[in-house]
C-alpha cells in the first residue's frame, strides 16, 4: 500500500513538472519594456539577456539591452552586446547602432568641451574675462561649426570692442552638457558696462556634429510641443511676476499697472513663448533663454530659466487691476463746491481791479495714475477796459475729487 501511495506521488510530481513551461523569448522581451519603463534597470538588464539566451536570432532584445546600455552611459557594455548582436544576427540595424556606440565610447567626455581662447583684462570700468569654447570632436560638421563660433565671438565681439574703444566692452562664458548623444552648449556674453547678456545656443549631435532642431531637443527632455508651449509660458508669467506682490504700493497708481498689464501680456504672448530657445542642463531638464519683458531700463532683457525648477505662480496671468472710484459729487455739488472754496457770490467784482467775477466749469478730468475722476473749475474775470479787446481772463482754479469732494490746486 505504502509503495503504491510513493508510486502516485512521483507519477503527479512528473505530470506537475512537465506541466511547467519554459518562458518564452517574447515573455522575457515584454518583461524587460515593462522592467524599463518602471526604472527597474538592473531587473531590465537581467529579463533582455534571458531573450537573448533563449533566440539568439532576434535583434529586438540587442537593441534594447544595448539603448539601456547607453542611456546608462556604458559604452563598453553596449559595445559588447552589439557586436555579439551581430555576430549571431549579421543585421544592419545592429551595424548601425554599433558604429554609435563605438563613436560614444571613443569620447574623452570629461574634456567634450574646452577653451578655444581665454583672455583677460580690463575695460573702462572693471576687469573681464573671455572664453570662447570649442567641441573637441574631429568630425567636419563639427569643426564647421568651432569656426562658426569663433569667428562670431573673437572677431565680431571681442575684436570689434578692441577696434572701436580700446579694450572689451564684453565678457563670456559657456556651460554645457550631454544627454544621450546631444551636447547642449550655452555661451553667455554680458556687457561690461550696462546690464545686457546675449546668449548662443548649440544644440548638437555628437555623432556627426550636426544641428539638433528644437523640436528634437524637446522630444528627447520628454516634452510634446503643447507641453512644452504651456511650460514656457508659465516659466516666462511666474518670473515676470518674481519680486512683485498684487498689495504693492506701486499698483496704486494706474499709469504703473497699465505698464505693467502691457509688458506682463508682452511676456507671455505666443509670440515670445514661440521665440525660446529651449536646451537641457547637466540633470537632463529642458531650460529655454527667454525674454522678460522689462518696466525699467530696456524693453526686455533674456534669461535663463529652468523648466523643471522654477516657482509656479498659478494666476501669473492675470495683470493688475486698473484702481476704480465712485462718482458722488453731482456737477451742481462740485460747482457749489468751488463757489464756497472761493467765497464766491454771483455779481462779485474783483475789490482791485473793479472786474466782475465769474466761476465757470473747465469740465471733467480723469487721473492716470489714480483712476480718479475730478470736476475742473476757473475763477475768472471779465477784463472790459476796452472794448476791442475784451475777454475773460483767469486769476485761479481748482479741482475737485468727485468721489469726495476734496479740492486741489496741482493737476491730480
């Protein structure tokens, strides 16, 4: 009876085992996209070298072990697994990725970037530096491009202040980073002697040292162009806004916050939001240089702004609203008003000159800087020495705040 129980359990563990399948080159394919799109790289890593095991024959897997390779920035270990790719495959695609991946490997990216030409000195007011910056990359579209730059910096820069003033009315910078195979290079060149920067912006593949289009650039930071529109404009609203609070004194005045609506609607129209120039930083965030539109000093200056990292102000729409006042002085008040200023009684002459007195309504004025309404009235007289020349001439006048009754003599 025992024998015939052990007999059963061994025959069940036989049909148990071989109900078990073996995954499947496709499971393991899957489980490595879904590995990848969750940020489960070392579990990614382990699920496409399984398909890889299991069919040797399908590029797929190759292509996406060797692209997490890369996003991981190791070259050597996308180049390992493309070349054994295409030892079992011979496919072109491989081929194509391969020679990618060699190039990458071959770049000494610590030293990508470095000075074409440094120089020092002084200008009228103080001491600068220069730095022209070049892309250590021998391909011919890149070395175009090194022209390019510096031609536009020593010679119609530097060289030109040197010509026309004597020493360099400018200084510059540069910063740059690579994601994936986009070098992002940012030149900044400020004034010396007013605060104005202008920038230069090179977005490039170092593959071929081509130029990378802005559309690609927002692409590759993860960006759709609707996106990335929306993003702008709020980078652009808020920092136009930074510094100012909707209860500052200068909203008091009118004329200030109708500036202030024209250059914050300026800021962000379509217009200037389409005129960015988008870029990524060293953290792979998508930054734009910018135009903010300016209430001081020239129209707009650029700047620098980080899509990703900025402060949000939700209503950085929304301008300032224009102060509004009640009317509650009537016309026959304010006239009444400005008779009593005056002691004034209709028939009165002058007690000098024997003229008869008049006060007559000048009209209504509206303040740009208050928003105020206010009634404008004369004291006159009616000069008639001689005949011919006779004509009404004004001693004083006054204006009178219709919401309160107050009366002023400078214009409100």
């Amino acid at each position: 009876m025992i024998r015939k129980i052990f007999i059963i359990l061994v025959a069940l563990c036989v049909l148990c085992s071989c109900g078990q399948q073996s995954p499947t080159w496709q499971e393991q394919y899957d489980l490595g996209i879904r590995y990848l799109s969750e940020g489960n790289y070392e579990e990614a890593i382990i699920a496409f070298t399984a398909a890889i095991e299991i069919d040797p024959k399908r590029v797929d897997a190759y292509l996406a072990l060797s692209e997490l390779y890369m996003d991981q920035e190791d070259y050597e270990a996308a180049v390992k697994i493309l070349e054994q790719g295409l030892s079992n495959t011979d496919d072109s695609s491989i081929q194509v990725r391969l020679d990618e991946a060699k190039k990458m490997a071959s770049i000494d990216f610590e030293n990508l970037v470095s000075d074409a030409l440094s120089y020092s000195g002084s200008g009228e007011m103080e001491g600068f530096e220069y730095h022209i910056p070049k892309i250590n990359l021998d391909d011919s579209a890149t070395v175009q491009l090194n022209q390019e730059i510096y031609d536009t910096l020593k010679y119609e820069r530097l060289e030109a202040d040197v010509s026309e003033y004597g020493y360099a009315e400018h200084s510059a910078s540069y910063e740059w980073a690579v994601n994936g195979d986009v070098l992002s290079l940012v030149i900044e060149v400020e004034g010396t002697m007013w605060a104005w920067t202008d920038y230069y912006i090179y977005n490039v593949s170092i593959l071929d040292g081509t130029r990378i289009s802005d559309e690609s650039v927002i692409a590759d930071a993860g960006f759709t162009m609707d996106e990335y529109y929306t993003k702008t404009e709020q980078a652009l609203g808020s920092s136009y806004w930074d510094g100012w609070n909707r209860t500052d004194e200068m909203f008091q005045d009118n004329g200030f916050c109708e500036m202030f609506n024209a250059q914050l609607k300026n800021t962000i129209s379509r217009e200037n939001v389409e005129s960015a120039l988008p870029y990524m930083n060293r953290s792979g965030q998508l930054c734009v240089i910018a135009p903010i539109y300016s209430l001081a000093g020239a129209d707009y200056y650029y700047h620098k702004l980080n899509l990703s990292d900025f402060v949000f102000i939700p209503d950085y729409k929304n301008g300032v609203e224009l102060q509004t006042h009640a009317v509650n002085i009537s016309q026959d008040q304010a006239y009444q008003i400005a008779c009593d200023y005056w002691n004034f009684t209709p028939g009165d002459v002058d007690g000098e000159t024997g003229f008869e007195m008049f006060v007559t309504d000048g009209g209504t004025v509206e303040s740009q800087s208050t928003g105020k309404t206010y009634y404008y009235y004369l004291l006159r007289w009616w000069v008639d020495s001689d005949p011919d020349s006779a004509h009404m001439s004004t001693c004083d006048w006054i204006y009178i705040d219709a919401e309160t009754g107050e009366c002023f003599f400078d214009t409100p």
